[in-house]
C-alpha cells in the first residue's frame, strides 16, 4: 500500500483494450507466461486467490498491527516519535525501493519462486523482529522484513493477473483486493488483542503460522508463470540508485527536526536523493532490460491510475501512522480497544470491496474512483473530533465508518484499473509500479506529516501537543484525499458503453461476460470515454 520513453511491445496508449472474438484469434495463454490459465469459480482458481491473498496479508496486516503496538514499543524502549517513525519507514523504505525488482525478478524467474522466496524471507525478519533486544535492531529487522514484502507482494498480484482467464481476471483482483483490505483492517484488532494478551512482540510472531499455510498451498495449487520475453537480465543497478533516492530523502526528512536542515547529515541525504532521482530514470531509458519500463507510463490510464494511488494511498499512510497513537494517548484507550475502535472498517470492507470490483468492471472505475477518495477524506476530517477522552459512538464510530465506506469504494477499482492498463507480460511490473508507489506515498508522508503538522520535539508525546497536530493532520489528509478523487474524476477514462455498441452492429449479439463489455471495433482511439 504504490511511481517515458520507448513503450514496450504490447503497451496500449490509450488503456486497455480487448480483441473481437468475431473477428479475432484469443492470444495464447503463455504469451503471459500461464500454460492453463484458471477460472474464478474453480476450486484451482480459489486456492490460487487464497495464498495470494494470505501471502500478501501477512506485508498488509504487519504495516498496520505495528500501528497499534507503535505506543507501546516506544515505552518499552524509551524512544521518541523519531525511533517510532524509523519503525515504521524502516520498512516501507526496502519495501518501497526493492518492489520494481521484486515484479521484475517474478517476471523473468517465476512468479511462484520469487513470490515463494518473499514468503520465507519476511518470515525469517519478522523472528528477528520478535526476538530485538532493542530500538536499534529492531529497526534494522524492519528494514530486512521491507525486503521480503517486496519480493513477494507483487508477485502475488501478478500471479493473479498471468494465471486467471482474461474475463476472470477483474472478478480475481477484485476479491484479492477485498480479502487483503479486510486482512489490512483486521491488523489493529489483532495487534491490540495480541498485545494485552501477551506482548508486542507477537505481533511479529504471528507470521510464522501463516506463512506455514500459505507455503504449503502455494507448492500444491499455484501454477508457475513468467514473461516469456525476457532473456534472465537482472537490473541491480536499477535497484540500487532507487534504494539510495528513497533512502536519503527519507532519512533527510525524519532526521531534519532533531538535527537541523543544515545538519551535514541531513544535507548529504537530500542531495543523494536529489542526484539519484534522475540517475534513476536515465538508466531505466538507455538500459535494453529495465526493471521498470518506463513506457508504460505512454498509457494515460496507468498513469492516472499510479497518480491516484500516490495521492491517496499517501494520505492513508501518514493518517494511519498516527491514528493508534491518537487513540492511545489522547483518548485513552487501550491497545485492545484501539483496535477495536477500527473493526467496523473490516465490517464495511469484507462484504463490499469484491463487490465494488465487480461493479467497476460493469460501469468502469471513474465514478468510484472520483467518490471513493472523496468518501475517504470525509472520515478523515471527521477524526479531527477525536481529540480528547469523549464518547466513541459520537466522535469516533461516524468517522470510521465513512472512512471504511470510502476505502471499499476505491480499494478494488484502483488496484483493477492500474493492473488492467498493463498487458498480461508485464503483470509483475505493472504490479510492482503500483505497489511501489503506494508504499513510497506512504514512506514520504510518515516522514514529511509530523513535521508539517506540528508534531516534532521532545514535547511531541505530550497528550495535548500531539491532539493539536493530530488535528491538523487530519485536516492536511482529508485534503490530499479529496484532491486524489478529483484527479480520478480529470485521468481516468471508462471503456465505452459496450452493450450500446453491440446492440447497435451486431443486434443477435449480447454481452454475458462479468466483465468490460467487448468492443467490436477494435479502434484504439475508441477504447476510453468521457462519460
């Protein structure tokens, strides 16, 4: 939870578009590396979407459980707001700059084994985790388990996107994306019980039966695809100038409070940022096997799509990192409770998200995506009432259910729409493009929100200091939300009005599919709309 030049084979401009049955041959399934692509409604197919979703769960559940235990590990090591925010971005910094490698190297090696590979590594980080002795380790945990999320959440998209017949493919990311979004919701529930019940650190040891699970179905009933275009290449240079952009940026500007702008320290990460940033891009262009593509980003409905994601997933991010402390140490309540305080979001999200998915592939996904994030930035702004010890139903229950009204309006559509817009040989890619920039909005806006919202110092903790800057924050994600719905509502395009068009040349024809509506034209100027 998400970043141009010659496109790649296969990439539309225009979004995607799909072939006339009437008229033309259906692709094979290995262009897309599946040799048997699955059905939704299979028992194959089921098992598939469950290790995905569960695999992918255990990145989404851990991002959000470590919110909750946030108040309490910094007690347990006498640590300020800047060792919290580390916690946190530690993660999201590997997480976010190894994701491009993560989709390439399932695109050319195997979904199954590198989405395998991510399942053991983040277990194996998250003992370390468990067992820390102190902040520092900790943190350096963190940073390893961001390296296994990497490899193995865009793999899981991907495997959905290459395995799944293309008519089931909206159906299959629709349901990934509600299951994983109530995996997600499910985090500060689980983290709040885990925490009373025993101690924060089994918050990290609860991946370990999981990951047991989703090895086994993932040996039994995954298949194995690739991309059958690449040659094995392997961009690590790629991969190393982005870890160094995100690394020094985010250490500049979590570091910059306690040490100064003009700190030396501060100042060498913000230039190394500053000069790998386009270090980055050149390389991708001249480079014949980029980990990233970068014509992909010729397509407008994948860019808008990302561009969205950055938005409002950026706004998710800083707003989640300080809701938990918010409620512990202003409202008073306890780890348990917090996580209670957000279950109706998991309530909203079970039984709407896929649903939201499936209406999406009907009617298209700007509506929900132009409502969602504003849906979205209501319930932040209603949070800013959750400043003082007061009564949940009328300063915190509103707020969270508009908040989880808006997340299942745009959870599934979003994630559908950035994948659609890719061709099948790139899924790990597109995948990882749209991990990526999920999670590097949410690693800028952890570093950049406390600051900008007043929540810096050593007084920073202080119950009265952090409701004010709570409160500003709220208003400053509330805001960014609903700028992201207004960027769906100017970027991204519906597919036509299918059924219209079929009935109009082809009136012995009907569209049966749950799915976009096939065009019979085929034109790619036709495939997107204003409506």
């Amino acid at each position: 939870m998400s970043v141009g030049w010659p496109s790649p084979p296969g990439v539309p401009d225009s979004g995607p578009k799909e072939t006339d049955p009437l008229t033309e041959p259906e692709p094979p399934a290995e262009s897309a590396g599946a040799p048997d692509q699955l059905a939704f409604a299979t028992g194959r197919g089921r098992w598939v979407i469950a290790a995905t979703v569960l695999g992918s769960g255990m990145a989404s559940i851990d991002a959000t459980v470590v919110g909750i235990a946030l108040p309490t590990i910094g007690r347990a090591f006498h640590s300020g707001v800047a060792t919290l925010q580390w916690v946190v971005s530690g993660y999201s910094l590997t997480l976010a700059a190894f994701l491009l490698l993560g989709g390439s190297l399932g695109d050319r090696m195997g979904r199954k084994r590198i989405f395998t590979v991510g399942i053991v590594w983040f277990t194996v980080a998250s003992m370390c985790c468990g067992f820390a002795p102190n902040a520092g380790t900790l943190i350096a945990a963190r940073i390893l388990q961001g390296v296994g999320g990497a490899l193995l959440a865009p793999a899981s998209l991907a495997i959905l996107q290459a395995s799944f017949r293309p008519d089931d493919r909206s159906r299959a990311i629709g349901a990934w994306s509600g299951l994983g979004g109530v995996a997600t919701a499910a985090g500060p529930l689980l983290g709040g019980y885990l925490i009373v019940a025993a101690s924060w650190r089994w918050v990290f040891f609860i991946n370990l039966p999981v990951a047991v699970v989703v090895l086994l179905v993932t040996r039994r009933h995954v298949p194995e695809t690739r991309d059958p275009s690449t040659a094995g290449h392997v961009d690590f240079l790629g991969a190393g100038l982005a870890v160094l952009f995100l690394a020094g940026l985010t250490y500049g500007l979590i570091e910059a409070p306690s040490h100064g702008w003009s700190s030396p320290v501060v100042l060498a990460g913000l230039i190394a940022a500053a000069v790998t940033a386009p270090a980055f891009l050149v390389v991708e262009h001249v480079r014949a096997h980029p980990m990233l593509p970068l014509g992909l980003f010729r397509t407008r409905q994948f860019s808008g799509a990302n561009a969205v994601t950055f938005v409002v997933y950026g706004a998710l991010g800083g707003a989640l990192f300080l809701l938990p402390v918010e409620l512990q140490l202003v409202v008073r309540y306890s780890p348990l409770e917090s996580g209670l305080a957000l279950l109706p979001v998991t309530g909203i999200m079970l039984p709407f998200s896929a649903r939201s998915g499936q209406l999406a592939a009907r009617i298209g996904p700007r509506l929900q995506m132009t409502a969602g994030p504003l849906v979205v930035a209501a319930g932040l702004l209603l949070l800013t009432r959750a400043t003082h010890s007061g009564s949940y139903l009328v300063e915190v229950l509103p707020a969270v259910i508009v908040f989880g009204a808006g997340l299942a309006l745009t959870v599934a559509p979003l994630t559908s729409t950035a994948m659609g817009a890719a061709p099948a040989e790139h899924a790990g890619v597109a995948s990882a493009v749209n991990n990526v920039v999920a999670r590097a909005a949410s690693l800028l806006a952890v570093a950049i929100l406390p600051l900008v919202a007043g929540i810096t110092g050593a007084a920073a903790l202080h119950p009265h200091h952090f409701a004010g800057g709570f409160r500003n924050a709220m208003i400053i994600t509330g805001l960014a939300c609903a700028a992201g719905g207004l960027l769906a509502a100017a970027t991204i395009r519906n597919p036509q009005n299918a059924p219209r068009i079929l009935n109009r040349r082809h009136p012995r024809y009907s569209c049966a599919l749950d799915g976009t509506p096939l065009m019979f034209d085929g034109a790619a100027d036709d495939a997107t709309t204003d409506s």
